[in-house]
C-alpha cells in the first residue's frame, strides 16, 4: 500500500491538536496533516457550551465551541489539512525512521501515512464506573457525567429527570447546572474528597446559585435497580476513604 | 456593620472576597479581590447579581446534520431571570445555518438582552 508522507501528523483535532498545528505552521512547518475521529474539529470544547474560555488568551470570556472556532479559522485560513471522520489503527516506528500511521474513513478507506513527527493530541478519558468499584447491577441511566454533556449539549437529550451526581469535579459541578436548567431535578452532590475538585466559582455558579447541596466526605455505596436505575445509596466515609456503617 | 462574604467567578483563581456594609447599606470597603474585576463582581453581586446564561436549542435542515446549537445570553443577565430565559427558549427550533453571533432570540425575558448562537452550524 502506498504511503503518503507528511513531516507533521497531528492526532486529535481538539484544543491541543489545533494549536500544535498553528505553532507549527508559525514556525514554517508547510507539510502538516490533523486527524480527527469527530466529524468536526474543535474536540471536547464543542460540548463545553458554558463560558469562561479564553481569559488569558483573548482576555475575553468565551464559551467552549467559541474558543475552539477561533482557532479552527487560524487552522482554515493557514490552509492546514485535516482529515474527518477519520480514525487512527496504529502508530508504528519503521526502519526507514518515520513514523507510520494506519487510519481509517468511511470517505478514504484505509490509509497509510508516515511523518517525521507525530503529535498526540488526543486528550484525556473519564474513569467509567467499572473504575471506580461500585457495587450492584448494571442498570441503565449511569453516566459519566462528560458523557451526560455530550448527550444534552450535543445531541439533544436529557439523560435523566431526577439526577445524583458522584464527584464535584468542574465537569460534574456544570452538568449540575446545565441538567437543571434543562428540567432536571438534581438532588446532591456528593464528593469523596471532605473538599471538592471543582474550582470554586463552579460551585457558587453551579451549585449554590441553584441550591443544590453539596456533600463532602459522602459517596455512593450502592446503585439499585436492574433494568433502570431506581436510587443510590449514600454514605458518609471517613479519613480513610471508606464508608462509615450506619450513615446510609 | 455587615461583611458579606462572597467568591467572585471572574476567573478560576475564585478568589474570598469581603465586602462590608455601613448601616444605611451602602458599600464601605470591599477587601480580598486580586483584580479590578473582583472589585466589579462584588458591587454587583451585593447589590444585583447577574449571571451569563448559557444553554443550547434545537436546530433543523443542518447539512452537516448538527441537531443542536449552543447559545448564550450576549451580556449578563439579573440572576433572578436565569430561569426565566431558559423558559422562554423552551421548544425553540432554529434554521440552519446559524453562526457565531447570530440572534436567535431578542430581548429575552424582558431583559433586554438577545441570545445568540456559540456556534457555526451549516
Ligand atoms: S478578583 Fe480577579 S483574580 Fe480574583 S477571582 Fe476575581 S477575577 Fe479572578
């Protein structure tokens, strides 16, 4: 199979995919190519519709899908390929060198690239709920709470009308608030940790704009529900992280 | 005198902001912002809180086939009307296409302020 080269291979159209290929082009770098499994760039920034993006480098307040067209146009207007739809197989080092890339498209096909460079830019993944060690059935209405932003921001849909929310880490904390608005009613917050990983403008904006308590030192204990999720269990842990018996 | 104590959302540094109250209400001193904007947040947080709104609507013939576009109130709104915006953006359906900055819908609530779109959707 014929590979076509390139110096510069960039994975992942997101935020750090499309800077890298600014500042590379900036820097005279002519043969540059992203891939981007979405069938847009801009990665996860497209579902962070809430503002805030952009102080330090615009010293503007944007939303996410703002901040992202503004570095998709320098990508445009640089006249940088980037390929859709298109997902990365494999990354392998050849004798020759480079760097080989397999990816796939529904438009292409399969292809066979090489670079002098590769950039990964294909940021970060959530702990799913296997990670975290739950206990109980496999019911359905369990997200992760990028993955419930995904769903209302993006497709449309509101994953649940009444809504428990395990963490407060910033994501967790504008999902409060975005599920809320949409007519949810979400009833804690619940944080392992006895303080939050959420900054704290995310609480007062998210949480106590709309009072929604947040429960530090408490998580979940147990999930119910078979087919659909029907309620959690709370619990209140102690210094070592683990559940206190009693406080159900 | 009244301290209020409140954390102002400029920016994530999130900083504790103190400001103090003389007995006929007014603003006497407000201490603990880093910035100019701290100062601003806490006069208005004290006296009429507002808020940016951001939320999303329905849109159709998206060649591109997007099924919503993100918005956002294009300043900030009295805190009090947050709920009232989303209300009123209720069952709104837009026409594609739709770009950054586009008003979607004018005078929102009453507040006189326009939502646009946060997004271009062909
Ligand atoms: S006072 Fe200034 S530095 Fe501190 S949180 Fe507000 S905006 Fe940020």
């Amino acid at each position: 199979m014929e590979r076509t080269a390139y110096n510069l291979i960039i994975i992942g159209g997101g935020p750090a995919g499309l800077s890298a290929a600014v500042a590379a082009y900036d820097a005279g770098e002519r043969s540059i190519l992203i891939l981007e499994r979405d069938t847009r760039l801009g990665g996860i920034l497209n579902q962070c519709i809430h503002n805030g993006f952009g102080l330090h480098t615009f010293q503007e307040e944007l939303t996410g899908p703002e901040y992202a067209q503004r570095y998709i146009d320098k990508v445009i207007e640089r006249g940088i390929e980037y390929k859709l739809d298109t997902m990365v197989m494999s990354l392998i080092q050849t004798e020759d060198g480079l760097k080989e890339i397999m990816a796939v498209s529904e438009k292409e096909g399969l292809m066979l690239l090489s670079a002098k460079a590769v950039v990964l830019g294909m940021g970060c993944r959530e702990r799913s709920r296997g990670a975290l060690n739950i206990p109980g059935f496999r019911p359905a209405g369990v997200f992760s709470a990028g993955t419930a932003q995904r769903l209302v921001n993006i497709e449309g849909y509101l994953p649940g009308r009444r809504v428990v929310i395990l963490g407060s880490g910033d994501i967790g904390l504008i999902m409060a608030r975005r599920m809320t608005l949409e007519g949810a009613k979400v009833l804690v917050c619940a944080e392992l940790m006895p303080y939050s990983g959420g900054l704290k403008r995310n609480i007062v904006q998210c949480l106590d704009d709309f009072g929604i308590p947040l429960k530090l030192s408490h998580t979940v204990v147990r999930i119910e529900g078979k087919e659909r999720v029907e309620g959690v269990v709370i619990a209140e842990v102690g210094p070592d992280r683990k559940p206190i018996p009693g406080t159900e | 005198m009244e301290t209020k104590n409140l954390t102002c959302i400029g920016c994530p540094l999130g900083c504790q902001i103190e400001v103090m109250m003389d007995e006929s209400g007014e603003i006497a001193l407000i201490t603990g912002n880093t910035c100019q904007r701290g100062e601003k947040y806490a006069r208005k947080e004290v006296t009429s809180p507002t808020r940016i709104v951001t939320s999303s609507v329905r849109v159709y013939g998206s060649k591109s086939g997007e099924r919503t576009v993100p918005l956002k109130t294009a300043s900030d709104i009295p805190k009090g009307k947050i709920m009232e915006v989303i209300r009123d953006l209720r069952g709104v359906s837009v026409p594609c296409p739709v770009h950054i900055g586009d008003v979607l819908m004018k005078d929102i609530a009453g507040t006189g302020v326009d939502v646009i779109a946060t997004k271009n959707v062909e």
